[in-house]
C-alpha cells in the first residue's frame, strides 16, 4: 500500500476540514495517509513532520508556497514528489485549487501527472551547509548591508544595498521578482542574482550559470548580517565572513498536474493580459 504524506498550514482557513476531507478520500482509495501533528485527523497516522517525510510515498502539501518549502526542506537529502494544494492566495508551486483536489488527486493515483526536477542551491558557511529551493537573502535587519560578490575567481562588484538576492529560477517568481529580478523558466540551469534597493542604481539583477561558483564576503563591522534562506534565518554573518554558493547535488522532484503549464502559470497568477473592470 502506498502511503501519503500530508504537511499543511494550520493557520489557513479552512485547513483542517480540508485535510480531513483528504485523508478519508485516501482512505477510501487504498492509500495510507500520514499526517503531521496538529490536527486531530482519524483517518490518518499522525506522526511528527520528519517522520511524515521520512515514511511518505508523496508528498501532499495543503497551504502556500512556504509550506511547500518547508515539505522540501524536511525531505533533505531524500527527496519525494511534492504536490501543492493552495490554501492560500498566490501560490506559484501550490497551483492545485481548493476546488480541483478531488480531480486532481484522481489523476495522480492514476498515474497522470509530472514531475519537474527543479534545482536546489547550497551555501557553505564555515563548516555548516545550508539549502534552498528559492533563494538565499543576505541582509543586515537595520542598515544597508556591504557585500562583495565574485563569480568563479573574479570579483564582480562591491555592493551597497538592503541586501543581496540568489535565487533559483524557481525562486525567480518570488522575492527576486517583487525586487525587481527576471523571471526565469524553471529548467534553466541558472543562478538569478538581484540586488535589494541598491546604493548605486546601474548595480542590476544578474542572470549566472550554475555550473559557476558564487562567492559573497559580507563586510559588516557595526553590525552582523543574517543568512536565510527560502524565508528561514539560518546563520548570522560576522564582517569579512564569506559564503560560497553552488549548485546542490538535491533537486526538489514537483508534482504538476499532466496539463501544467509554466506560462499558464504566470498568466493565471500574475493575471497577464487581463484588463480592469471599466476598460
């Protein structure tokens, strides 16, 4: 028997019927659920959310795009397939509305879906590795941060700025865009470089092959920067720290429905094309 894991938000409205309502469906069709502690959910094992990753078959997401983030994050180096249910507003990797669980979940266990490997990142600092599926943000709370930034052995700039974006192409669509980065299709090999509110303002977003390495050395004598990364703080930075910034070896391994598409995506979540009411 094939078994489901089910990570959610429990603050979204409506959360708990749905996943209720999910796990009896499971059930009914042969599937074992296993839900993370919160909710009180009889039809399912409950089990703490690392076991629920651990043990999983899939992955079933119920939330936002933080919440997929999290599910990506627990599955470490054993990565399964993720499917997104969106509880929230936007949700670029949640695409599976409210409305379409029970259609799309007939199409999964009858094998009529996707997966998309999309690229995760690393960043050593020190001895200790940190991950993300979106992006890393380097960032002093209260000031602009000082950074030096190289691509392989040569530098590129020193930048003054509220902060320093690497983002994936999957993270391309979130904080990158909202600073003004380029959206970037999802199975390009590439690192999305965007500087937060730059000091000097021809200092653009950059697009670099991940096949490069990116180094950042923080320069931050009055005050640490922080390192976080998918929305996570993960390390505080002291000055002329250096991270490195690769490609990881991990790719996160999305469930989309078999008529998934990236521009369709983009049109029905950014509302391209679309025109206001009294035009």
């Amino acid at each position: 028997m094939k078994t489901y894991g089910l990570i959610y938000n429990r603050n979204r409205p409506g959360a708990e019927r749905i996943v209720r309502e999910l796990a009896a469906w499971l059930k009914d069709h042969g599937i074992a659920a296993l839900a993370e502690k919160g909710f009180d959910i009889s039809q399912a094992e409950m089990a703490d959310e690392a076991q629920v990753a651990a043990r999983c078959d899939m992955m079933l997401v119920l939330g936002g795009d933080g919440t997929l983030l999290r599910a990506v994050r627990l599955m470490g180096d054993a990565q399964k397939p993720v499917l997104g249910i969106n509880l929230g507003s936007l949700g670029f990797l949640t695409e599976i509305s409210q409305d379409n669980i029970q259609q799309s979940m007939e199409q999964v266990i009858r094998g009529q879906y996707q997966i998309e490997e999309r690229a995760i990142i690393k960043a050593r600092c020190g001895d200790a590795d940190f991950f993300a599926l979106n992006d890393f943000d380097i960032r002093v709370p209260t000031r602009l941060v000082e950074l030096s930034v190289s691509i392989g052995d040569e530098l590129v700039s020193r930048y003054f700025a509220d902060g320093m974006l690497i983002a994936t192409p999957t993270g391309s669509t979130a904080y990158s865009l909202s600073a003004g980065g380029p959206i970037v299709e999802p199975d390009m090999d590439a690192f999305v470089l965007t500087p937060i509110c730059p000091h000097t303002l021809s200092l653009r977003p950059m697009i670099v092959s991940m096949k490069k390495t990116i180094t950042v050395v923080v320069h931050g004598k009055n005050e640490e920067a922080v390192l976080v990364a998918d929305g996570q703080t993960v390390a505080r930075l002291k000055d002329d720290q250096k991270l490195t910034i690769t490609k990881a070896e991990r790719k996160a391994l999305l469930a989309r429905p078999a008529a998934s598409s990236f521009y369709n995506i983009l049109r029905t979540k950014l509302k391209w094309g679309a025109r206001g009411e009294n035009s």
